[in-house]
C-alpha cells in the first residue's frame, strides 16, 4: 500500500509535539523529499514507514508483554504516536494506544507483580500523552512501578516516565527536554517558483491561519505561541506532580536535556544505573 504523506504531514507540521528538536529534524530530513524541502533539511536520519500493510494476525493467548519473574516489560521505544493500533512497537514508533492497553493489562494480571516502563524515546506527540500519564500516576500504588530507561526518556517519553514510582538512568542515557515545539512549514514560495497558485477562500477571518501555503502572520504565530505556552505549562504542572517539584523549579529547565547523574541531581531521576542493574535491584525489592 502506497504511504499517506499528507496523513503523515499532518502529524508533523503545525501542530504542538513533545520531541527533541534533533529527532524532530531527522524524520523531516526523512521524508524532506517527499514533501519537497530536500534542499531545506539535513539527511542525517531515518525512519521506516508504516505502509498499512502490516498484518496484526491472530489475537495473541499470551500476553502482548514479556514478564520475568513476575515483572511485566512493557516497552516505550522511538517516536511516541497517538493511535499506532499495535501493542508493540512498530517501525520506529510505539502508540500510546499500546501502552495503554499494557498497563491495564498488566495491573489485572495475577502473574505480574511489578510494571516496568522500558523506556528509550526522544518523545513524539502530544496527543495522548499526557492522559496516558495520567493514567500511569493514577496507577501508583496498586502495583510498583518503575521506569528503567535503557538510554533516554525525552520530551513525552519522560513524562510517561516520570508518572512512574521511581525513574533510573545510565550513565550515557538522558533525561528532560520538558517542552513543547510546534514546526510550521511556508510552501508560499516553492509553490510560486513553481508557477502555482493557491487561492483559500475561508468562512472565519482565522480560518486559515497556520496555513503552509501562505506567510506565518505575526497574529497567527502569537495564536500558536499561545498554544504552545499552554501545553507546555500542563507539562510542568505534570512533571512537578509526578516527581514532587515545584513548576518553578521544572521551568527553570528551559527544555533542557541532562545526561546520567545530572538528571538524578536536577530532580527527574532517583538513580544512575545500567538497564539490567537497575531491573536485578527491582528484583530485590520484590523477594518475598
């Protein structure tokens, strides 16, 4: 099946994202030719399509999580979507819509005594993700709940993380990027270069505001800007709650990223430890 760019457009562009700039810049560089920017972006990335010819197949007996010792994994990995309406990772991406279910899956699940998030994701969208960390704080105290970050947790994917009890860290892995960026893309001139023109006829005068094929108005970017602030301020109120902070101190981070031990010292992670250490020790807590 033949992938739907302006479906995959549509996700990208104009609208607010909880993702690292860079990653954000790598899946444009990735489809720059598709849309047309080639010359505009890096090529340094790349990202795998869903073509919608992915067959699901039978309804799995076993659970769609991997359980060891009575630990549920539930994976957190690449760029987080809304709906990728599979359990499991897939092409890069894994859905919130997935995690979900896994969680509810998990916490009913007489064989699992703990849930881990097994975290490694620059972030993705904002859609859905802050319910679904919700959900994950909500979940806090029916069973432990941790987030083991195999390398990083950004953007969205630390503030799934941090909605667990406790978040650890590598050494070389990375916390934060508390923030939120909208891209909005021009086509004006490429489409007059390229002797083509778009005539938007609107009923409401802001209609088209954040259309790409007209000049960002300085109106239309204060419209965004405020969006953008509000989404961002919800993601402080969210991680201020999940890790106990105060909104002055998770604002103050400005969007940064931290590596390791400086994640622990600013307050987003309880612990420096490899992935397997930081599982070996859950394992602990959890002998009868």
């Amino acid at each position: 099946m033949r992938p739907d760019y302006p479906h995959l457009a549509q996700r990208l562009f104009n609208v607010p994202l909880a993702i690292t700039p860079d990653k954000l810049e790598i899946v444009m560089a990735a489809l720059a030719e598709r849309f047309g920017l080639t010359r505009l972006m890096r090529t340094d990335g790349e990202l795998i399509l869903l073509d919608g010819s992915y067959d699901p197949g039978e309804p799995a007996q076993e659970p769609p999580y991997e359980v060891i010792e009575g630990v549920a994994l539930v994976p957190v990995h690449g760029t987080l979507v809304a709906k990728l309406g599979t359990l499991h990772p897939y092409s890069g991406m894994t859905g919130y819509d997935g995690i979900r279910a896994n969680l509810a899956m998990a916490l009913a699940d007489d064989a699992v005594r703990a849930i881990v998030l097994d975290v490694d994701s620059p972030g993705g969208e904002v859609a859905g993700c802050f319910d679904l960390a919700d959900a994950i704080h909500a979940a806090r105290g029916t069973k432990p709940l941790h987030a083991i970050l195999t390398e990083n947790a950004y953007s969205a994917a630390y503030a799934l993380a941090s909605a667990c009890d406790s978040v650890t860290v590598p050494r070389t892995g990375g916390t934060g990027s508390i923030g939120v960026i909208v891209a909005h893309v021009d086509f004006s001139k490429a489409l007059t270069a390229a002797g083509i023109t778009v005539t938007l006829i609107t009923y409401g005068a802001r209609k088209a505001d954040a259309s790409d094929v007209q000049p960002l108005s300085d109106e239309a970017r204060a419209r965004i800007q405020a969006d953008v602030d509000t989404v961002g301020e919800l993601f402080v109120a969210t991680v201020a709650r999940n890790r106990a902070l105060t909104p002055a101190k998770v604002r103050d981070t400005e969007g940064l990223t931290y590596l390791g031990a400086a994640g622990v010292k600013a307050g987003l992670a309880d612990a420096v430890m490899a992935p397997d250490a930081a599982f070996l020790a859950l394992l602990d807590t959890l002998s009868p």
